[in-house]
C-alpha cells in the first residue's frame, strides 16, 4: 500500500477531466457515424437560464451546464483505470 500513499489525487482530478473531454469530443466527432452514433447518446442538465446578480456596479452571472453522454462516461472508466496504473 505504499504506492497508494504516493498518488497525487490532483492528478487523478487531471486525468478524470481529460477522460470526460476527450470522450466528449470523441462522442461528438461520431454522432453522424451509423455504427458509433451510440456514443454520442447522453444527457444535459444544470440551470436552464443563468443567475444574474446585479449589484449596481457590477454585475455577475452565474450558468452551469453539464452535459455528459457514453463517451464521457468511457473516458472516465479508462482515467480510473490509468490511475490505478500509475
């Protein structure tokens, strides 16, 4: 259990955020190919409108959306997978 004590859990962070982009666009790039359209098959949820705060000065908004589908969710498996593998 030695090398467990090691591992850096940023870079666990790193690697799981570079599994959900990247399966995300690879998600993307194959929504219009018939065999790997799967892929691309997801959800999206989070504020339909953002938050507006507005303080005379100055103003903030506030928006978040997620959208995750198949290849995001293989992109993470495959991170913890590589992480392990450190």
């Amino acid at each position: 259990m030695a090398g467990v004590a090691n591992k850096n859990y940023w870079t666990l962070l790193i690697i799981l955020l570079s599994g959900i982009v990247l399966g995300g666009f690879i998600g993307y790039l194959c929504r219009n190919v018939s065999f790997l359209s799967w892929l691309n098959y997801g959800q999206t949820f989070g504020l339909s409108s953002p938050v507006v705060l507005d303080l005379g000065i100055l103003v903030l908004t506030f928006g978040l959306t997620i959208s995750i589908n198949i290849a995001s969710i293989i992109g993470i498996i495959l991170g913890i997978i590589i992480y392990k593998k450190l």
